[in-house]
C-alpha cells in the first residue's frame, strides 16, 4: 500500500533533513511537511506544505484528512535546555502532541506513528558506560521527564489499543544543514561553524564531558529503517536505544585540528554542565541491531570530514564564490 507521510515539526533539525530523505523515496507529494512556521527554500520547494501547531488536534486533523495522510511523524519538541527555562511549556507541547497523535492512530484514523525519544530518557542513576535498553532511568531534567513519560505512552498505546508507533531515544544528532535550537548537545554542532568562520570557540560544556552523539545522516536512516520494519521485529515499544559513537569537547577539537590546525578552544561551562552530566557516556544499542539491523556509518574522523566540506561549501555559496 503506498504511503502518505505528515511530518509535524518538519523544520526543525531532524525534521528538514527527515523530510527531504522521505521525500526522495515516497516522493515529493506524498510527504507533507508542517510546522508552525515557514522552512527553508529547499523544503518549502520540493512538495506539499501547512502551517500547523502540534498541539492544536483539529489542524492536524484537518490536514491528515486534507492529504489523506497514512503515517505522522511527530518531531516537534522543546529541547533540554529551552525546556529548563519554560517546563510546563515543554512538558504542554512534548505531551500533548504525542497523545494527540496516539489517539489518531488509536481511532484508526492513521496506521503508524513515529514518535523520538532521547538518550535524555536517562539520568544520573542510569550506567554511564554501555547503558542498556532496560535500566535505571531516573530523567532529572524537563526534557527528560517528557521523553521516559512519553515512551511509557506509547507502550501503552501499543499493548491497550494495537497502535503501530515507533521510537528510538536519539543521542546528541549533528548536522550541517539546519542548527540546532535549544539543545545541550548543541555544542557539537556549533563547534564546526565557529571552527570554519572564527577559527575558535567558547564551549558551554566542560572538555571531558563524554556524550553519545550521531551525525545526522544516519540518524534520518535510522528513523526510517525502523519505521519500514516488519512490526513483529519491533520487540521495544517504549523506545531503542540507538548509538553511533561517544566524544568530549576535547576530542572533536582535536579531530577539526587535523583539518585545522589552528583552530582554539576554550571552556567556559554553564547551566547545560549539569544535564549533560545526567546523562549516559555510552550506550548499548545492541537491540536495535539485533531486532531491524540497525547499523552506523559515521564515526568522529568521517562525520567532521563530511561536515567541514560543506559549512565551507555552504559559506562559499552564500559568499557567491562558487
Ligand atoms: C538535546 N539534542 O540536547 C537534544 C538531545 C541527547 C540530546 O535529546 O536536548
């Protein structure tokens, strides 16, 4: 059966990047994207797009029945260190939208749900090193309150009513194409554009603070692969844990120094110190291999290669130089 796709969230950091690759495999009118604002020129170019808040249930409703719409992908969300500023807007917009969307699948107005979870999920009384699929989890932050609240939902979805939904608990996600906002992984993103346009940069975590990060390539697979699973291989219906490789502030800089050499860092932490340090150091992401054959590409020495190519071919372009 073909699929019609709704993104909700389609502008932001995954959500951009999600909707392209979706649209380059069910094609461009088969993908909707929608967020509560405009995107770029590339998204807003390339198919079907609405203006739609993800917490207001009769616009959802009205583009779903609009387009017809089989699968929804909910990528909208407030993000650890945004969400410590504004918790119960967090805690209103993560939430809210999950269930609303659940109850569309559960009515079976849509087949299957995509919902992201994050390694956020955990907390500091979680294993830091090789944390598994099934543990401890304690979140300390908004975020992740939201996020362990939000899988239990969807377990609950799932065994009560048959709903189809999907999740996997990103790490830190790294991209060039579209920033971040908010996050406390951020930093991994924002070291390469300072790296190439002021040839420094001032880090808001401390240099040993070892996070488990993912470029954005494969992420996007990743969220598509299990969304393209055989339902009876997704053993896990709270959330997978999903991993691509672990580093510090101190060793990405040292990997943009082989590149660059002259490239400084300093440390200067603040509040997102204490997140990160609530959150795993490495994890164990042997479900997800095991159960829909989950399997990376990018390691630090590829991902920054990939990523200083095209920030300078991007500025190159904006400078009008190519
Ligand atoms: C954040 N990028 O920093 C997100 C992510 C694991 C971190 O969930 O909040």
């Amino acid at each position: 059966m073909s699929e019609t796709i709704l993104i909700i969230g389609a502008c932001g950091q995954i959500g951009t990047e999600l909707t392209q690759k979706l649209r380059t495999i069910y094609g461009n009118n088969s993908v909707i994207a929608s967020d509560i604002r405009e995107g770029n020129e590339e998204l807003m170019e390339s198919g079907p797009f609405e203006i739609v808040d993800a917490t207001d249930r009769e616009a959802i409703l009205k583009v779903v029945n609009k387009y017809k719409v089989t699968q929804v992908y909910l990528m909208a969300a407030m993000l650890s260190a945004t969400a410590e500023k504004h918790p119960q807007k967090a805690w209103d917009l993560n939430m809210s939208s999950l269930l609303l969307v659940l109850d569309l699948a559960k009515d079976k107005i849509i087949n299957q749900v995509y919902w992201p979870s994050s390694i956020a999920a955990f907390g500091p009384t979680s294993p830091k090193q090789n944390t598994p699929q099934q543990t401890i989890m304690e979140p300390t932050t908004v975020y992740g309150i939201s996020k362990i609240s939000g899988e239990h939902w969807c377990n609950y979805y799932h065994q009560k009513y048959g709903v189809d939904v999907r999740s996997i608990r990103y790490p830190g996600i790294i991209s060039w194409k579209t920033k971040p906002g908010g996050g406390t992984t951020d930093y991994a993103v924002d070291i390469y554009f300072k790296a190439i346009e002021e040839g420094k940069y001032e880090c808001f975590l401390s240099e040993d603070t070892c996070l488990p990060m993912m470029y954005m390539d494969d992420a996007v697979n990743a969220t598509i692969q299990i969304m393209q699973a055989d339902s009876k291989d997704i053993k896990t219906r709270t959330a997978y844990n999903l991993a691509a490789m672990s580093f510090t502030p101190n060793q990405i800089a040292s990997e943009i120094k082989k590149h660059i050499p002259e490239f400084e860092i300093s440390y200067e932490p603040d509040f997102r110190q204490a997140i990160a340090n609530s959150w795993p150091q490495v994890i164990d992401d042997s479900e997800a291999r095991k159960d829909w054959g989950w399997n990376h590409d990018y390691d630090l020495a590829s991902m920054t290669n990939e990523m200083l190519q095209n920030i300078k071919h991007k500025n190159n372009e904006l400078l009008g130089l190519l």
